[in-house]
C-alpha cells in the first residue's frame, strides 16, 4: 500500500512501524506534483501537512475528490495549523493527526478511516440494493437507530453464519433478510421463506433444503415450530447455523439460515417450548427491528416514499398537508410500516383530489379522539365515520359530487353542506 505525504518531512512519519503495517511511504513537498502522482498511481492514504496552508490542502482536497480519488485522506498539523483541521475534513479529508505524527497512531487511525469507508459503502451498496429489488420501505432510514441497523445488517450480510432477526408485525423483518441474502455472495441464489405458523412440523426436509441449495433458507416465525419442526431444524444445522442438506450439519454448508421472531424466545425457551441449542445456533447474529412509534423521524419520509410509489403507480400526483403529516407522526402505529403503507395508499385512493389532508385519516382522527377526554363521545365517532362514506362515495363517483349525492342517498345539498363541514377537497 502506498502512502502519499505532502508538505514538509514529518519526523516518525517514516518510521518502521509503518512498513511493518504493509505501507510503502512516499515524500513529497510539492502539492501539485503530489497531486498527479496520487491521481495517477492510485495511492491508498494521504497525508497533508497543514502548515502547507488552507489554499494548498484545499485545493489538493477538492482536485482529489473530484477527479474520483478514494484513497483515505487525513491531515495533520501542529497547535496552531490545527484551525484548518474542521474545514479540511468538510472538504472530504477523512481523519486528523496531530504533529508531532507518532507511526503506530497513524496507521491506527488509517485503519479506522479505510474501514468506516468500506463500512459505508457497504450500507450504501446495501440500500441501493434494498431499493433497485422493490424493498425501498427499509432505505428510508433517518432515524439513528435505523441507520445503526443497516450498518449491524451489512456487516452480518457479509458473514455466512444464521441470523435471527427481532421485531413487531409489520416492521420488515421478511424484507430485511430478502435483503440481506441479495447482498451477500449467495445473492443470484435462491432465497426460500417458510410460514413456520402455516407448517409447524416443516414436512419433509429434503426438498425444502434442495429448493434453497447455496441460497438463503428463512424460517418467518421460528417459535411457531412444534416440536418436531424443531428437531428436525436443529438436526440438519450446523455449529455456526448454517443447513446441510444430509442433516447433522455435516459436509459443506450450502444454506444459510435465517430465522424471524416477534419476542420472547428466551421466554420460551425457559418454559420449554424452544429448543435452547435451537436458538443458540440461529442466533450467529441478532437484529432488531425498532418498531415505528421509536422511529418517528421516519414517518414524514416514508409517507412521502409511500406517496411517490402510489403516484408513480397510478400516474396522478399525490400531496399531503402539513397537518395531515402531523396527525400520521404521532399516531402510535401498531401495524408498524405495513400499517403506515396500507393507510396512505387507502386514502390515496379514495382521495378525489390526490391532495391528502387530515380529514382524509378519519381513523387516525377517530383514534385520536378515542384516547383523550370524552373519548366514548358518540358524535366524533360518527362524523369519522360519516366523513369516510363520503369520500369513498366521491372516489367511487370519481368527484361527479351529483353522482355521489346519488350513492350517498342524500340530496345534493345536503353533500355540498357536508363537503363544507368536514373540509373535503
């Protein structure tokens, strides 16, 4: 590996501890020159003495970056030089040494910088993946807890050992393993889910494991499995969790494994109705999915994800209103992403207008109405209620209001009243 250091010869930057490291290290004083050699020998790491100067590192930086340099960039420099350090890691430097430049720290600090990069695009490669397969729910991560997720689920991507992964109905867990097999080198194999709930005992395990050779085999709902069902899983796993089609996880594993849950696997274990070495194996890796209400930094994007699939779909613009965008971000969302997905495309559809507002979530309202004061209070109930017939009766009639009128079994002006009152576009 070749490191490149620009700028005046730094004492211990030359040292043997980072030839030891598998660096070859090349001085040079002269930025520009610098500069070629790095674009045109592909040099792994970067050093940039700051007491060269913001125009020269900068320069250098932005340069770099911009004709397509990925080696790993850190500055370094002295108490004072050390201003210039937050602006050279803005303009895409990716770490800071301080002078006087100790080897072992430098190669320490080379190594983290090259790994969070790889990590990166790793995730990165992980949601386009994610996103060119039709899973796109699960890009949508601003959340910081959704973020870590996807980093823990491209590392273990990566590996070939089972994972179980954790979480509510509805928050993904089926699309993150689906994602997690395309990203890994058994991706262009097949991925084979089992309902364990719909069969309990498995059946006969031999075309179940053909079906998925050198693929992906997902069990949805491990705990689901009677006992049998689990006997004869734990029979054909290996110690790291991987399937072998002859069973007692002999020979070459050509399956990986994975498992989904809800909660309460130790729980059941404890009780008896799990397998305890069952669930040692599945869980090589262990991924939680968080629930919607601990994730509401995500709510305003997927419903905006939600909305652009729908238009994109249908070919007519869908828009909601800040209030409306309101009400969804702090609806507590039981259904987690699956509900929040069946409830934008329900009131995309019965919208005549395509602009959704709060009226158009009247469930969401009637819930609302239901957990504060008054909650048994028939009239809210009623005009939710009242509301939504009239919006499906306009989609249904697609906006002739007189139609609607008509399915409705009310006089015309009686719609037009209501329409006013509950703000109906």
């Amino acid at each position: 590996m070749r490191l490149l250091i620009l700028g005046k010869p730094l004492a211990g930057a030359s040292s043997p501890a980072l030839e030891a490291a598998g660096y070859e290290v090349r001085l040079r004083s002269d930025f520009e020159a610098g500069l070629i050699e790095a674009q045109a020998s592909a040099v792994e790491g970067v050093l940039l003495d700051l007491e060269a100067g913001e125009t020269e590192v900068l320069d250098f930086l932005r340069r770099y970056r911009a004709g397509g340099g990925s080696g790993t960039v850190l500055v370094t420099g002295d108490a004072v030089s050390a201003r210039l350090a937050p602006v050279a890691l803005r303009e895409g430097a990716d770490g800071f040494v301080r002078q006087p430049v100790v080897a072992e720290e430098l190669v320490l600090v080379l190594h983290q910088a090259t790994e969070r990069e790889r990590l990166r695009q790793e995730v990165a490669r992980l949601r386009v993946t994610l996103g060119a397969r039709g899973l796109e729910p699960l890009v949508v991560a601003e959340d910081p807890k959704m973020r870590g997720l996807l980093e823990q689920a491209a590392r273990a991507a990566a590996g070939d050992g089972a994972v179980l992964i954790m979480g509510e109905r509805g928050t993904g867990k089926a699309l993150l393993a689906q994602a997690m097999h395309r990203f890994s080198r058994r991706g262009e194999a097949a991925f084979v889910a089992v309902d364990c709930g719909a069969a309990p005992d498995l059946g006969d395990p031999q075309p179940l494991w053909r079906s998925a050779d050198h693929g992906t085999l997902l069990f949805e709902d491990v705990a689901a499995l009677s006992q049998t069902g689990q006997l004869m899983l734990l029979s054909r796993l290996g110690s790291n969790g991987n399937g072998s089609p002859n069973g007692n996880g002999g020979g070459q594993s050509d399956v990986r494994v994975m498992a989904t849950a809800t909660s309460g696997m130790q729980r059941a274990v404890d009780e008896g109705r799990f397998q305890p070495e069952l669930l040692e194996r599945l869980t090589g890796a262990v991924l939680t999915l968080p629930p919607l209400r601990d994730r509401a930094e995500d709510i305003p994007a997927l419903v905006a994800h939600f909305a652009q699939q729908i238009a994109s779909r249908t070919g007519r613009p869908i828009s909601i209103t800040p209030q409306a965008l309101a009400l969804l971000s702090t609806h507590t969302w039981p259904g987690n992403v699956r509900e929040l997905k069946q409830v934008v495309e329900r009131a995309a559809t019965l919208s005549p207008t395509g602009r959704l507002d709060r009226a158009d979530f009247p469930s969401l309202g009637l819930d609302a109405a239901l957990s504060g004061p008054g909650s048994l209070a028939l009239k809210p109930q009623v005009e939710a209620i009242e509301r939504e017939a009239i919006v499906r009766a306009l989609a249904t009639a697609k906006g002739n209001r007189r139609e609607g009128a008509r399915l409705l079994q009310v006089s015309l002006r009686t719609l037009f009243y209501k329409i006013r009152r509950y703000g109906i576009t």
